[in-house]
C-alpha cells in the first residue's frame, strides 16, 4: 500500500512539475515573440523615419511620383514613397514594409519659411509707399525707389516712430514669379471638362487620404450643406455656394466662381478664375488656401474679397498670364485678420484696422475711405512678420530660395 502511494505521488508531482514546465516554455516563447515583434516594428519604424527624410529632401514633380525603394538589397526591407500635389500643398504617404508587415505614415508638406525675413513687397511703379494713422509694419520690406513717406490721411499724421520696423531695400519692377508647373496645373482642373464626372450625391462623405481621391460634379449652383472630410474633390462650371452650415476638412473646389456665406468654419482649398467672395465672419483654418487663377476670358475684374471681421489662416493669391488693365485684386475688408502670406499680381485693398500676420505682395496697394481712394497708402494697418509663427510653412508655389520642405499635418 505504501508503494503504491509513493508511485501515486510520484505522478502527480510529474503531472504538476510538467505542467509549469510547459507554462514556463508558453511564457518564454511568448515573451520572445513579443520581443521579435517589437524588433520588427522599430525596424519597421526606422525604415519609414529614413523614407520620410528622403522624401523630405528630394524634389517632388508636380505630376506627382512613386518610388519604391530596397533599402539594404535583401529583398527583406522595402520603402514605398507617393508624392502628390493635393491644391498648392504636397501629400506624401511613406510605406515601410518587412515581408507581410507594413507600417504607414501620410502627411501634407510645406516650406519652411523661416530664413524669408519680408514682410512687404511692392513692385516699383515710381510711387512712393505712404504710411498714416497707427499702421505698423515689422519686418524688412522690398519698396520702389521713391522709398517710404509718413503722410497725413484721414485727419491722422504717422503715429509711429520708426517708418519701417526691419530693413528697407529696393524693389523691381515686377512680382517674384510663382511656380509655373503647378499655375498650370491649377489651371488644367479650373479648364477640365466635366462631362465625364459623376454628379455629387449630396451627401455627406469622408474619405481617407490614404485612399485615391474622389472627384464629382457639382450641379448648377450649388449650395454645399454637407460635411466633407478627407480626399475629395468638387468641380464646377457655374458658382458654388458654402454655406455656413457646410464643414470642409482638407477639401478641394475648383469653380469659376465661389461664394462663402457668413459664419462658415472650416479648412479648404477653393481655386476659381472668376471670383471668390468670402462673406464677414468667416474662420478658414490652417491651411487653408484662397487662389485666384484669372482667365483671358474674364471680362470684369477677376478678385477675391474677404469681408469684414473675417480670419484666414493659410494662403491667399491671384495670378494672371499677361497683365491685364484692371490687373487682379485681392480685398481685405475692415477688421479682416490673415496668418500666412498675401500675394497679388495686382492690386492688395486694405480696410482699415486690417492685419496680414506674415507677408503681402503685389503691384500696388488700395484703400477706400468714404471720401477718397488712396493709391500705395496704408492707413491704420499691420503688416507684421515677426508675429507669425515660426512653425507656419508655406507652399513651393511662392518659390522661396533654400526652403526646406518640412512635415505640414499629419493625415489619416
């Protein structure tokens, strides 16, 4: 009986010493897995870190590029690097790639400004630039010849102490030109024929950046309600409308005319060739972009008008071919606030009590006051450079020499 007791404990001290055997083989394995996996992923990691450096400081076409690339020659770890332009803003989306495993990063790029000191520049047409009331301008300025004059306008001398808060220097004739390529193809979505594009089924949508992009037709002037997120973009021949209920992220419109109502909220990209009329109250959320690309054919002025009280944080531009005899305007009414850059082909008319944080050029400056149109006046204004902040980057559209493309937004 004995015997048969010590054999009994025998076994099930086996049976329990087999079983934390094989817990303690589980867990080690386990553990071991998890520490392969976490390997991979920082591998995975640093494959993608160097492929968004390589994106960072290579040129991108225009037309947009995929490039894969086998990082050691080992058929093991692969980068894939898409490059696109997406409005005046450039998307890249970084995959790294380790047999099944991928990790993937998508992301807007801008041009770092920071090294670009101007915050005005005004082409030189033999005028003098006048400044009155409490306009203040910071930063170095590009002017003609006949410099900068303190002027009395409106019942008000300068108030200031100094005429120019930075370094004064000579302008040229003409405006620095923008990019080219991406003017055309710009141009080439404000031109495409729409025949082919399914119609917007109002309603709303979201796309992820990391899928191909969306394009529909708008309908005869259209007034956008929806809310559209992501990828997406609208065309029309006729004038599209935003109302204030409408919530646009990362949207594109190409119209040859488009209105923005009161109390709209958002961040987009809107390009027309007629006009684009932003109502008062409007918050355009970084980055957002307001371009003005003017057609032959247009027959009035072609402009863009930002309404009183408004804010526009990104881009605000107009371009012309050839230089027409109105020229193009941009107007910024009383009160308005852009963070960014302002740039004109033309004319720049300024409210009063108007503030461009950042920097504004053009052919000549405006303001309407009820009794007179001053030309190259500046009355109770700030134009200030050193305001902005020094993370805002700007597009490769403005050409800004030695800029370094840096990460702009991250996208899903």
């Amino acid at each position: 009986m004995l015997k048969a007791g010590a054999l009994y404990f025998a076994i099930v001290m086996a049976f329990f010493i087999a079983v934390i055997s094989a817990a303690i083989i589980l867990l080690a394995a386990h553990y071991r897995n998890s520490y392969l996996k976490e390997l991979r992923f920082n591998r995975l990691q640093q494959n993608r870190d160097s492929a968004i450096l390589y994106a960072l400081n290579t040129p991108a076409p225009v037309a947009g590029d995929t490039l894969k690339i086998d990082l050691y020659a080992d058929e093991m770890d692969s980068v894939e690097i898409n490059r696109e332009s997406w409005g005046i803003l450039n998307l890249t989306q970084v995959k790294a790639f380790i047999e099944q495993d991928t990790l993937k990063s998508i992301f807007f790029t801008g041009t770092d400004t920071h090294k670009d000191s101007l915050s005005l520049y005004l082409s030189d047409e033999d005028r003098p630039l006048s400044v009155s009331g409490k306009t203040k301008i910071v930063g170095d300025v590009q002017v003609p010849k006949a410099g900068v004059r303190q002027s009395y306008a409106e019942g008000k001398p300068y108030e200031g102490d100094q005429l120019i808060y930075g370094k004064i220097s000579d302008s040229k004739r003409t405006l620095d030109a923008l990019d080219e390529a991406l003017i055309k193809k710009l141009t080439t979505h404000l031109e495409l024929p729409l025949d082919a594009l399914p119609v917007y089924p109002r309603q709303n949508l979201l796309v992820s950046f990391g899928q191909a992009s969306r394009a529909y037709k708008l309908p005869v002037n259209t007034q956008l309600t929806q809310h559209l997120v992501g990828k997406i973009i609208l065309y029309a021949d006729t004038t599209v409308t935003i109302t204030a209920q409408s919530q646009l992220n990362g949207v594109i419109i190409y119209a040859p005319a488009i209105m923005v109502e009161e109390g709209f909220e958002g961040n987009c990209q809107l390009f027309a060739t007629d006009s684009i009329i932003v109502a008062p109250k409007v918050k355009l959320q970084y980055p957002s972009v307001l371009g003005l690309i003017a057609s032959e054919k247009t027959v009035d002025q072609a402009k863009i008008s930002i309404g009183k009280g408004s804010l526009v944080k990104g881009m605000v531009f107009s371009s012309e071919k050839k230089r027409s005899a109105m020229q193009t305007l941009i107007a910024l009414g009383e009160k308005t606030r852009v963070v960014g850059e302002v740039y004109s082909t033309g004319l720049v008319k300024l409210g009063k009590e108007t503030q461009i944080i950042g920097k504004v050029s053009c052919n000549r400056f405006m303001m309407q006051t009820p009794a007179t149109l001053y030309e190259n006046f500046l009355i109770d204004v700030r134009i200030d450079r050193k305001a902005r902040s020094k993370y805002y980057l700007s597009s490769k559209l403005f050409k800004t020499e030695q800029a370094q493309n840096r990460i702009l937004q991250w996208l899903n």
